[in-house]
C-alpha cells in the first residue's frame, strides 16, 4: 500500500507544480468588473505631472465609473459614463459636467482628446471606437496597439500577466498618460446607485457640448 500512496502523491504534487497561472476571465461573467489602477497623466503643454489611483467599475458595454483620487487619498473627481452619456464631478473645483460623450469630454481635467467609451475599452483590452484607430493584435490574438495618425494618439498595452495585470501607455503630442491595472475582480456585485452621478449642493453645473 505504501508504495501505492506515494506514487499517487508524488503525482498530485507534480500536477501542482505544473499547474499554469489562473488567466484573468473572459465572457459575459467578466462584463461586470472591477480594478484598482494607478496613473501618472503628463500635460506636455503645461509641463505638469499628476500622479492618481483610479478606481474603476464597469459593466460592459453599457456602464463605466471611474474614482479618481491623489496619491495622499484626497477624492478628486467621480466620473459616470451611462451609454452615451457622460456625468462627472471635479471636487476641488465644485464642478459638475454633464452631456454627451465625446472625445473632448475630459478635456477640463485631463487634456486627454479620448472619448469616454475608448476608456472603458482600455480596461476590458478591446479596440478602440471611432473615426480613424487602428489596431494590432499581439500573437496571443489580443489587442496590444491602437493609434489615430490623423491627430498622433497612440495606445499600447504592455507587460500583461495571465492574471490580467497590465501597463497601458496613452500617448499624443500634448500628453502622456502611464496606467497601471492590478488584475480585475470580476465577482463583484454593484448597488443600485452605483452608476449614478447626481449634483451635489454648490456645485456649478457645465453643459458639455
């Protein structure tokens, strides 16, 4: 018997062992997800630097919130993005915008011309949308770079893990922008309210056009 049990030990170990890395999910359970991000947005026109943590929710393809807060934890702004329209709110400016998405949606906060959809596309490794990207899939039949020559933005998504960790750069000719993304969570349950953005009191309310 002894010799029985340790071959089948030996063989349980040994299976382990060889046991590949969990790959972050795919399908319809990974459409309602979660991550924890960091970022570092360069404003070449301005020459200034923001380092951020973004915490991201999502349910694609329809619903997308992003917290954004400075690294000593400070909330800066929430942003909601509900089909085709975008919701956000800039705290330390007590200002609220609202209208429809558009590549200069976020234009008041980051200086970056991409289209709040194309954001959420980032996060969940898709093609960017819209007139004139073009994308390149790695050999793993993943997206890895997509770029808009007429207005020089660029897309790529590096150092990907199978547990879905990955560095995406977003680059242009007044911007930079490095993202980093910890693997999602994708048994997440969200509350009611969770992709709702209302006014708060004081706040001035701009009309994006």
């Amino acid at each position: 018997m002894k010799p029985i049990l340790f071959l089948i030990i030996s063989i349980f170990i040994a299976s382990c062992a060889t046991q590949p890395a969990k790959e972050s999910p795919r399908g319809a359970s990974w459409a309602k997800s979660q991550w924890e991000t960091k970022a570092v947005v360069n404003d070449l026109k301005a020459n200034k630097s923001h380092s951020l943590d973004i915490d991201i929710l999502a349910q694609y393809p329809q619903n997308f919130r992003m917290e954004v807060s400075a690294l000593l934890g400070a909330h800066v702004a929430s942003f909601v993005l509900n089909g085709q329209e975008i919701k956000y709110t800039l705290i330390p400016q007590k200002k609220f915008f609202q209208g429809k998405a558009s590549d200069a949606s976020f234009l008041p906060i980051m200086n970056i011309p991409l289209h709040p959809i194309n954001f959420m596309n980032v996060a969940y490794d898709r093609p960017l949308q819209g007139a004139g990207w073009i994308c390149k899939n790695s050999s793993d039949g993943k997206v890895s770079e997509c770029s808009q020559e007429s207005r020089g933005i660029k897309v790529s998504w590096v150092g990907r893990t199978p547990e879905g960790q990955k560095k995406v750069l977003i680059s242009g000719p007044t911007f930079e922008m490095r993202w980093l993304f910890r693997p999602p969570q994708t048994e997440v349950q969200f509350k009611d309210d969770t992709f709702r953005l209302e006014a708060p009191e004081e706040f001035k309310t701009i009309q994006l056009r």
